[in-house]
C-alpha cells in the first residue's frame, strides 16, 4: 500500500537557521507530491507541489523541496526559519487512483530564539 | 471568495446522538472530500467524491454518511455518535480535468472540532 513517512514528530530550530523537513513516500510511478502547513487552529496550506518536470521546486513563504527518485524522497527545505513558521508540515501523495491524497503523520517545528 | 466554508466550528455531542457537518464550496470544484485529523495519526480520508450524485469510501468511512446533491455541498452525517470519532473534521475541494498542473491542489475548511462524550 501507499505511505508517506515523516521520519521526525517534531523538531526544533533557532530564528534564522536553516531548516529540513524529512518526508519518503511509497509508489511505483511518478509521484504526485505535495507539503502543507497548518498553523494551530487552522486548516491546512499548500506551501508546493511536484508533479513533473525540475526536480528542484519553489513554493511560497521561501521555502522549497527537492525530489529524489532514488531515495524516494521529497525533503522541504528553508534557509532561514521565521518564529511565524512555527506550525506542523505535512507531506503527502496522490494515491495510485488519483482519488485522494495519502498524509504523512506531520512535522511539529518549534522555532527559538 | 469563502473557500471552503464548514459549520459549525465546534461541537460537543452524546454517545448515540447524530449529527451533521456542513461543507460547501464556492469554487465550482467537481472533487469534494473530508478528512479527520487526530493527534500522531496525519489527517485520515473518509469519504470523498467526484461529482455531484457520486460518492466514494476513502480510509476509514464506518460510522460517516455523505451525499452529494449540488456541486457546491458535501455534507458529512455521523449516524450514532461514539467517543472514537472525536477528531477534527476537514472538509477539502480541488478541480478535476485540469491536468497535471492543476488536479489534486486541495483547498482546505477551517476544520470542525468534535467532541462525543
């Protein structure tokens, strides 16, 4: 069956530094793949999509993920964090019927100062 | 434009009681869906459909009814409350037909909370 693993439950970065969100996927095609944020309280954002072409994409709020055919990865990454980027990322996948998105279990980050 | 507009935001239920949550879209999007979200377990799909008259089970639909009468409503129907489906409920629509550059970018309800005591 199809997963999206989020390896890490919750992490912690200071203001300013750089951050990477871990997330591996099951499925034997191409991939549709997706990060959300979802600040407390509120529903969920799209922050970028992959779904062919430069594996390299950039989404909104600086941040950016690349995909990885070979590890079956598609890591979020940011280089400069925000306290206001303190919320949970989720990564997900369309299933193989193309009728729903598959979640990872979520990313806590918490940003110090 | 709303979105995706769910109601209410919050409600608390009895075991046995049935209640209904209201998702409605002003997108004109084809595929309307609802998620539940619990703490470690990512959001969850339970019911989704395609269109208005086709509805389809997602990953875990015991317990939930849906219908899909208009293009616009997809509402959710808990049959007989249990404590298991406390949970916070999403509500998420996306266009269908636009390829590959478009298809499956869900736009998410502010979510519903409930709570069956």
């Amino acid at each position: 069956a199809q997963s999206v693993t989020q390896p890490d439950i919750h992490i912690t970065v200071s203001e300013g530094a750089s951050l990477e969100l871990r997330c591996n996927y099951s499925y034997g095609a191409t991939p549709y793949l997706f990060w959300y944020v979802q600040s407390p309280g509120q529903g969920l954002q799209l922050l970028l999509k992959y779904f062919s072409g430069d594996t390299l994409v950039q989404g909104i709020k600086g941040f950016e993920a690349e995909f990885k055919r070979s590890q079956s990865s598609f890591n979020l990454r940011k280089p400069s964090v925000h306290w206001s980027d303190a919320a949970e990322y989720f990564c997900a996948v369309v299933n193989q019927a193309g009728t729903a998105l598959i979640f990872g279990k979520g990313t806590t980050l918490s940003v110090s100062s | 434009n709303a979105g995706v507009t769910q109601t209410p935001k919050f409600q608390v239920l009895k075991t046995g009681q049935s209640m209904t949550l209201q998702c409605a879209q002003d997108m004109n999007h084809e595929y309307m869906s609802w998620y539940r979200q619990d703490p470690g377990m990512g959001l969850r799909l339970i019911h989704y459909s395609v269109g208005a008259g086709i509805t389809d089970q997602g990953e875990v639909p015991n317990g939930y009814n849906v219908s899909r009468s208009t293009t616009e409503d997809f509402p959710l129907r808990l049959l007989s409350a249990a404590p298991s489906q406390t949970s916070v409920y999403f509500c998420a629509s996306s266009p269908l037909g636009t390829g590959a550059s478009g298809a499956n970018v869900l736009t998410f309800g502010a979510g519903s909370r409930l709570t069956v005591l």
